[in-house]
C-alpha cells in the first residue's frame, strides 16, 4: 500500500511513521524537508519537499505519484483542507484528517463520548476551526473523487511531551519543593494516550473500506484524575508533589495563552467510548499506561537532549496564584 503523510514528524505522526516502515507500507512524507533531531524519520520513508499551503509546488512534488491513502496532520482551517484536495485531486483514493476531540460539546452532556456525540466548543477558537474543516471535507471530498476519514486524537504524547501546558517549569517546582497549580479540585478525569498506542489504531484505518466517509476518535481507555497525572508525574521524577487547587478561570486570567485550551478542553471530565475503532481495527488495544509512559517522560528530561529551560515569568505567576489562593482560604473557610 503507498500511503502520503502531509507532515509527518510530530509526536504522533512521528510513531505512525515507525509503525508503517514496519508495517512494510510505500510510506512518503510531504513537508519542507526539515529533518529532526528529536524525532528523526526513519530510513525507507521517500522525501517530498515542498511548501504543502502551495498547491502548486505540492502539486510539481507529487507528480503523478497516485496514493491509496493521505494523511493529513497539519491542517487547521478550511483553506487548508480546499488547497490540499486541490492538489490531490485524481491522485489519492482516500484522505484521512486529523481533526480534534476537543471538537467534541464543551462541556460534554453525556459520558462516555462517542463519534455522533455533537460538536460544538464555544471556548476554543481551535476547535471551532477544526469542526470547519471537518464539514468542509464532508461536502467537498467526494467532489475531488476521494473518500475521507476524519480521526479526533485527545490528548497523546510522547517521551518529549509533559501533559501540561506549562511544561519542564512545573517540574522544576516540583523538584524545589514547591508547590504547583492543579485546576479546580483535581478531580475531573482526563484521557492520556501514547502515540505508540495511537498508531496502531490510525495505521488500521489505512485503506480500510470501513473507514471509508466515517469519523472515529483513537484514545485509550484509561481514566486519571488531574491529581493522579500530578502525582505520577512527580514520583516519576522521584518526588512526591504539592498540590494547590486553583480555579481554572483565576489560572486562565493569570496565563491566558493557555485559558482557552483551559476552558474549552481540560478543565471538563472527558471518557471516550472506544468502541467503534476497536471493531474497525481489531488490534487496537492501546497497552501503555500512562505510569509507565511517564518513566519514558521523566527518562527524557533527565538526558542532555531534553529542553529543560524554566520560564521566569511563568514561575513567578504561579507563585502569584499561590499567593492568591493562601490569602483567600480564610474567607472560603468561614
């Protein structure tokens, strides 16, 4: 099977790339070409350079190159989505898109989510974007001759990627002992998925037929509170965290580039209901708990390549929030 990647370097691409070149898939890569150090592409996977936002240069590095399966991983807006089917017209039989499940009713009405549960985030300005694209790709594929399939990650990582916003910063506190800032009570539950896990079930749907003009989300089946993810986190790195219990609308006034993916995302209980990729892609079983994907994390941020610079501000704010909250506990507790 010949299969594109539009990207193909990034935390999750990078593991679906591993699985293909296993899997002994035709496997191209359409991107600017900027190799990574972090998460170098493995030999066999064929190099095709160009700007993907120019329709005619993707369209010269494609050539006649036809493909029985695209993936696109970097698409956020419905131009994106139009200049792509452009330049894949008569060259592809079925494009898969990596939408969101932040896509997903925020907060939702009912758990667990399922694929038909509606779409509608009125926090997040990127998953409105990424609902566009996805009714985009529904009314236009077909017109392009291609089948679609859209696929909603949550949250996955990999051995680089902290599962909060703030990054190496929090666990710099926690190695000094000082406190760090958990939304509301910590309580709500959250889905954290490895990209190793995650490929299996996308590589699945790789010129399956019953992918075909459907939508799926991929996510593990494991539920962790906030103080759970804090916790492991902190014992992976061999300390045990202190947990301060902030709003989340006081920690989104204090950072706001983060309030939005706050708000509109993580702040909500999220349960998905796996059902429909398992019986899809029968061997998607996902088989790496987050407490053992985090010993990988904390491995990472342990060895020279990691990037483990703290932001000053950032910590100074939350010093600021802690500050906040102490003053206001005797007030909240009479």
């Amino acid at each position: 099977m010949k299969v594109l990647f539009i990207g193909g370097s990034g935390i999750i691409s990078s593991a679906c790339t591993n699985l293909a070149v296993e899997q002994g898939l035709e496997l191209y890569h359409l991107n600017r070409g900027n190799s990574s150090q972090i998460r170098p592409v493995p030999e066999g996977v064929i190099q095709l350079t160009a700007d993907v936002r120019n329709a005619k240069q993707a369209s010269d590095a494609v050539a006649d190159l036809h493909f029985d399966a695209v993936v696109d991983w970097i698409s956020f807006v419905p131009e994106h989505i139009e200049n792509n089917l452009k330049f894949l017209q008569n060259r592809a039989d079925q494009y898969v898109f990596i939408s969101s499940a932040s896509a997903y009713q925020t907060p939702p009405a009912n758990l667990p989510v399922c694929e038909d549960t509606p779409l509608n985030n009125p926090y997040w300005q990127y998953s409105r974007d990424k609902i566009d694209c996805e009714n985009f790709l529904k009314l236009n594929a077909g017109d392009y001759g291609l089948k679609y399939t859209v696929v909603r990650p949550s949250h996955t990582y990999d051995k680089t990627l902290l599962p909060f916003d703030e990054g190496y910063t929090v666990v710099h506190r926690m190695l000094k002992g000082e406190p760090v800032v958990v939304t509301g009570d910590g309580t709500s539950i959250w889905t954290l998925t490895n990209h190793r896990d995650f490929a299996v079930g996308l590589n699945g749907l790789l010129g399956n037929e019953k992918a075909f003009n459907d939508t799926f989300h991929i996510t593990s089946d494991e539920w962790l509170t906030w103080n759970q993810i804090y916790t492991m986190v902190g014992n992976a790195f061999g300390v045990e965290p202190k947990l301060v219990h902030v709003p989340a609308d006081v920690i989104a006034r204090f950072f706001p580039e983060f309030g939005a993916g706050l708000l509109g995302d993580k702040i909500h209980s999220m349960i998905f209901d796996n059902s429909k990729i398992k019986e899809v892609v029968p061997a998607f079983n996902c088989r790496i708990p987050f407490c053992e994907g985090v010993k990988e994390i904390a491995q990472w941020y342990k060895s020279s390549k990691a990037n483990t610079s703290v932001d000053v501000e950032m910590d100074e704010g939350f010093d600021q929030i802690i500050e906040l909250i102490e003053r206001m506990k005797p007030d909240i507790e009479v």
